[in-house]
C-alpha cells in the first residue's frame, strides 16, 4: 500500500506527458567567419548525437552546406533537422522555405544533412537538430 | 482486506483527484509548428509535401545545368502538373505551388501561371473592349510572354500492410523540358518510406 501513491504518481505523469522534448542539438555559424559553433541543449541527446563537420561553398550563386551527423548510439534514432538562414546583416531569411526534415540515423552511422540557402542573399545559417516525438499512436483498425 | 488507514486513503484520493483533474477529457486548443514533422498517421502528409518540395527545389536549384541555364537569364517556366498515381486523394497542385514560391523566391526563375489564363482573358477582354475603360490604359493583346521550360512530374506510391505492419513507399519524379527542343533538361526524383508498427506497450 505504501507503494500506491508513488506508483500513482509515477502513472500521472507518465500518462500525462503529452508534450514532446523539442530540445536537441545544433551548429551555428557565426556572420562570415566560418567558425561554427556547436550547441547541445539537450544533454541526453547530446550523447547520442554527434556533429562532426560541417561544409560550405557556393553552388550556383547559392551557399550549399553539408553537416555531417554521427550517431554514437547503438540503435535507431528518429530524428528531424532545420536550417534556417540569414543574410549578411544577421536577419532571418523570411518565408517557409525550409521546413523540418524527418530522417533516420542507424546505429553508429553517419550521414550528411544537406542545405542549400533560398536565395543568394542568404549567407550564413543555423541547423537544429531534435528527436522526433515516437509516442504510440492509436489507430482504429 | 483490512481497513485503510485515514492517512494513506486520503493521500490515494488526492492523488486520483490529481489524476482525475490532470488528464481531465478537456479539449485544449493550441497552435503548433506548421513545419514541424508530423506522424499522425501513414499517409501523404504535410511532412512530405514539405520534404518533397524543399528537396527538388535544392535539388533543380543546385544541379550544373540549371546554373549554366540560370547564368545570365532568368528562364520562364511554366508547371504543368503533377500526376498523381498513388491510391491516395493529393492536393498536387499544393506541392507544385511550394515548388515555383521556392523557385521564384530563389531570383532564379520567372514563371507563367497557366491556371489563370482565363482570369486574365477576361480583364483584357474587358480593358479593350468595354467602353468604361480609357483605351490609352488598356494593355494590349499580344504582349505576354512564352515559356521556354515545361516542368511536370509524378506522384506514385507502393502500400502494403500485414496485420501489424503498414508500408508505403512514395516516389516523386520531376523534370524540366526545354519547349522549344523537346530535350529534358533537369530530372530528379525523391523517395519517402513511412512504416507504422503496432506499439508493444501501448494502452
């Protein structure tokens, strides 16, 4: 009996967590110097997940840049990736030109995320990079 | 069973009424991120409309062709459709509108919008001939300009589910064909695997 009112507890919050961990992991590049600056919001993650390089260079007018993403976890991870860019003054690209991107990372593999800038004037970015909420999902059939 | 005592029943009524009030069936309303990646379900979502625009775009943007194409002209595309082939009822004309916003955004690209063709016969009708309007304002017929791309593509899809597992496989291909040579010029083509499983601990 004594046990009830933690396991309640427990059952409470378990049940009741319905807001997904939207904290992750990312790279930012500071205006043109090319030093980026990794940020680990979410420790957890952070030891799972990796940022091991990242790349830029122009593609036709465009700045193309390559992270590279390594797991150091066994098993699968859902994961999902944004950049978001900004021009030389430091404003954000407006416009919904770069969405979140569902990928999956096997265990201990590594893989390039890839982002090309909207618009030419785009030349300097930032990639966040956080699980995807698995929670179960109810289905009728 | 013998009797509870007064402290530990008050403490498991407490907790219940926290229960109780805590996953209370109350609707709540809140906005999310529209560009958040969403798996309600299996199906074609606003997840992989949004992957497969941004990828083609990156991909036609990025390609060698399009930047020898894009040097010192701007050429006028125009979208046919995309086809769609899969078991599924797709807005297509949602994807290829995310696909010319992007690429006009980019400053790569001007387009004509061959959906309003008709909207735009009618006020030139109106301009030139209805008498309301003064005949030095009225844009004359015959000045609009012709495309020289044509970009299309498909839409198709492979499902196959058990009684614990469903899996569909989406194909997207698109192409940008020069009108005036017939040749195809940029082709690329995404793919999106999406699995549900039943879950082993779910209530």
């Amino acid at each position: 009996m004594k046990y009830l009112v933690p396991l309640l507890t427990i059952l409470l919050v378990a049940a009741c967590s319905s807001r997904p961990t939207t904290s992750g992991i990312g790279v930012e590049q500071a205006s043109q110097q090319y030093n980026q600056q990794l940020i680990v919001n979410n420790p957890e993650l952070g030891k799972k997940l990796a940022i091991t390089d990242v790349k830029t260079r122009q593609t036709n007018g465009l700045t193309d840049v390559v992270v590279t993403l390594a797991s150091q976890y066994k098993k699968s991870q859902y994961l999902q990736y944004q950049f978001t860019w900004y021009d030389a003054d430091g404003f954000v690209i407006r416009g919904n030109h770069s969405p979140w991107q569902p990928i999956t990372l096997f265990g201990f593999a590594k893989t390039q995320l890839p982002g090309l800038a909207p618009t030419a004037n785009a030349v300097t970015f930032s990639l966040a990079v956080r699980e995807v909420s698995t929670e179960a999902q109810e289905f009728e059939d | 069973m013998k009797l509870l005592s007064v402290k530990s029943a008050a403490a498991v009524a407490m907790t219940s009424a926290l229960l109780l009030s805590g996953c209370a069936n109350k609707a709540v309303v809140s906005y999310g991120d529209a560009q958040a990646v969403e798996t309600t379900d299996i199906n074609f979502g606003s997840t992989d409309l949004q992957k497969v625009a941004s990828q083609m775009t990156d991909s036609l943007l990025a390609s060698p062709v399009v930047g020898t194409m894009t040097a010192n002209t701007r050429p006028i595309v125009f979208v046919e459709r995309i086809k769609n082939k899969t078991s599924e009822h797709i807005d297509t004309e949602s994807i290829t509108d995310s696909i010319s916003t992007q690429l006009l955004r980019s400053g790569k690209f001007r387009f004509v919008d061959m959906t309003r063709v008709e909207a735009v016969r009618e006020q030139l009708n109106f301009q030139n001939v209805d008498p309301l309007v003064d005949p030095n304002t009225a844009i004359a017929f015959g000045q609009q300009v012709g495309a020289q791309y044509m970009l299309y593509g498909n839409l198709s899809s492979i499902v196959k589910s058990n009684a614990d597992k469903a899996d569909v496989y989406y194909k997207f291909t698109m192409r940008l064909m020069d009108l005036k040579s017939g040749l195809v010029e940029w082709a690329d083509e995404t793919e999106i695997r999406k699995t549900r499983e039943k879950s082993t601990f779910g209530w």
